[in-house]
C-alpha cells in the first residue's frame, strides 16, 4: 500500500451526471479520486495513478465495505467523501408502500450514513476531513405531492449532514450539505419540463463542491442551497 501525494476523494454515484462532473472536476485540480459506481465498467479511466473506479451498491453494505478497503489499498488515505448518489420516487407519501418507503430511505439515508462510519477514522488522520452531502432544496422545502416521499428522505440528510458536521468539529472535520434545485441530468430533466440548458449545470455543482472541500478549516459552511432560478424561500 502506497500514500498518495494527493488528496483523496470518495464519490459516490459517479459514474455520471454530478458525480462524474464532480470527479472530473477534480481530478483536474489536483486530486485523486475513488469512483463508486453501479456499473463501474461505465466509467473511463482518465488517469489510472490518481483514479479508482469501485462497485458500490447503496443496498449492499459489503460493496461499501470493498469500496473503502480498495481505496486505502491504493491511496492510503481519504480526505473527503461525497454523498452524491441518491434516489427519486415521485411519490407521495400516502401512496408510497413501505417497501419504497424502505429504499428511498437506504440509498439516500442509510447508506451515506455507513460510509461516513466507514471513513470517519480516515477523515480524522487527515486533519482536514471534508464530507459533502447533496440533499436538494427538497430537503429544505416539501415543493409537491410527488415529491414528499423524496423530500421527507432529503429532510432527514439534511439532519445526517449537520450531525456529522457537529461530531466532526473537534477533529477539523467539515460537512457541508449541497441544497440544488432541479440539475441537468437525467434525473433532473425527466422531473420537470424546463429547458436542460436552463437548469443548474452538473459542472456548476462541481465548481462549487470543490471550492467547499478546499476551504480551510476556519471556514465552516453548514449548507448552500443553489437553483437555477429565484425563489421566493427555501
């Protein structure tokens, strides 16, 4: 096992949309990063000294398990996590079952909440620890009926992100949740008839998640929320 000179980032989710753009993003500033990925024979390696590309299935807590043991097996650090993968139903929460219920809540709860356990140890070897958490403006507002399933799941990663910002502290630990509004990927243009080029760009995101991981640990963001328009409140 080697130490690489970089940073090192777990992304989940990247195999496309924001977590591709996060991951390239930085890639090409200087880090290194661990990919997890559903299919991770989807994803082109770039640059195979600073890039991993791992299975990661949020309903199998083994593929997290791997996915960190194989990170620090070829880096020998972590000094991030991104919580990006996640899961929409529209579904309201009358009609939802308690199975889909029970998924929504694992892939954008129970999952982030494992691999932060995971990588809390690693975080703290760093010194500067950094955690991104996307929720959405669906975690900060229950905009339809469709949506409330998803929204009571985005509330309660919300709570996730400010808990472990607040266990993080004494350790320079920093957690940050990402609030966007609707992104274009596919997830975000299947939900919604505005234009893609109108929408909050997954290259947007990814400007803005690495400006957080660089701050320095005097500067403690608790939450950004971003949309491509103007709200009247979050």
């Amino acid at each position: 096992m080697g130490k690489s000179t970089r940073k090192v980032a777990l992304i989940s989710g990247a195999s496309r949309g924001i977590g591709a753009a996060i991951a390239a993003n930085l890639l090409a500033n200087g880090w290194a990063v661990s990919l997890g990925c559903r299919s991770p024979e989807d994803v082109i390696l770039s640059d195979s000294d600073n890039q991993l590309v791992c299975r990661f299935d949020a309903f199998d807590a083994a593929t997290e398990e791997a996915w960190v043991a194989a990170t620090i097996e070829k880096f020998g650090r972590i000094d991030a996590v991104v919580h990006n993968a996640g899961m929409m139903l529209p579904l309201s929460i009358l009609e939802a079952t308690d199975d889909e219920f029970d998924r929504t809540f694992d892939v954008n709860v129970k999952s982030p909440m494992r691999l932060s356990r995971l990588t809390w140890p690693h975080l703290q070897a760093s010194g500067a620890g950094r955690i991104v958490m996307l929720v959405s403006l669906s975690g900060k507002r229950v905009k339809a009926e469709r949506s409330s399933l998803y929204a009571m799941s985005k509330y309660a990663a919300l709570a996730l992100a400010h808990g472990l910002r607040k266990i993080g502290d004494a350790d320079g630990i920093r957690c940050t949740a990402i609030c966007p509004g609707f992104v274009a990927t596919d997830m975000g243009t299947a939900l919604t008839e505005v234009p893609a080029e109108k929408m909050t760009q997954p290259e947007d995101l990814a400007h803005l998640i690495r400006t957080v991981l660089e701050l320095p640990t005097t500067t403690s963001i608790a939450e950004i929320p971003v949309n491509w328009t103007v709200e009247d409140n979050y």
